[in-house]
C-alpha cells in the first residue's frame, strides 16, 4: 500500500512538474499580442558598398540609387510572428521592388543585384538590432520595434559597415 501511495505521489508530482515546463516554454514575448494585434518595425534595404567596386557591372550601377538605397528606412506595421523574409517580401513586392529567394529561402537577389556581383563572397545578409543574424530570413522572428536591414556585402559582411 505504501508503494502505492509513493508510486501515485511521484505521478502527481511529475505531472505538475511537466506542466509547468510546456506552459513556460510555450509563452513568448509576442505572446502578449492578441491575435491579429500588430505592432510596428523599422526595414531598410542598403546596396552602397557594391557602389563602391569597380567590379560591379556598369548596366547594375546604372540601375542603382546613387545613394545606395534601394528600400530608404521605413517604419512598417506588421502582424505578430511575421518573419523576416515574410516581411521583406510582401513589402518589395508592394514597393515594385524585385526579390530573388532560392527555393531554401537564400535572398539572391534585390532591386536587380545578386549575389557574385562583385566577387565570390558578395551578395545579401541581414541584421536585426544592428546585430548580423544568426538565423535565416525565413526563420527569424520579427518583434516589435526591431530594426531589420538588408546589407550587400563584398566579403560576406567584412565591409566596415
């Protein structure tokens, strides 16, 4: 009987312990948005350092801002767990904007520059909070007031930026 009455202790035990993890490991930050909720995120899309290589095609260059912006910094409102390739494509593609995503959800190429423009090592990457991203755009959840920023890059983000 005492066998039991531990074996069924211990049950209760584990059960409440377990519950506890699912409900903590299930709540996020954006939790706190209603469904349909949005809040409000920053994106910018910069091309300027391939501007700067001689290597970069001429037809390219003409294509161009001479400022390097294709997309300037906008403030964008956007719905909870919008990714950033989520983002990033349904704003290009309002602005008229061409995008390029690989079927793995790789960017290879925005406005008409793609990656191997200007080297082996060039092409887009992104940052979140001024921070490159570890994760990729299809993968990286937004949350609200983050600063998202396309970069080309000449040596895979080694371009003093």
């Amino acid at each position: 009987m005492i066998k039991l009455k531990r074996f069924v202790l211990t049950i209760l035990i584990a059960t409440f312990i377990l519950s506890f993890a699912f409900a903590v490991g299930a709540c996020e930050d954006d939790d706190y948005f209603a469904e349909g909720e949005y809040f409000y995120v920053s994106l910018s899309v910069y091309a300027g350092v391939a501007l700067r290589y001689n290597a970069l095609p001429q037809y390219i260059r003409d294509s161009l801002p001479r400022d390097g912006f294709i997309l300037p910094v906008r403030k964008i409102r956007i719905e909870r767990r919008t990714t950033v390739l989520s983002l990033s494509e349904s704003e290009l593609e309002r602005e008229e904007i061409p995008l390029s995503v690989r079927e793995d959800g790789f960017i290879a190429g925005i406005g008409g520059l793609y990656d191997r423009a200007i080297g082996a090592q060039s092409g887009w990457i992104f940052f979140v909070n001024g921070a490159f991203a570890t994760r990729g755009a299809g993968a990286t959840v937004i949350r609200a007031s983050d600063v998202i920023e396309w970069r080309y890059t000449a040596r895979f983000g080694d371009d003093g930026l």
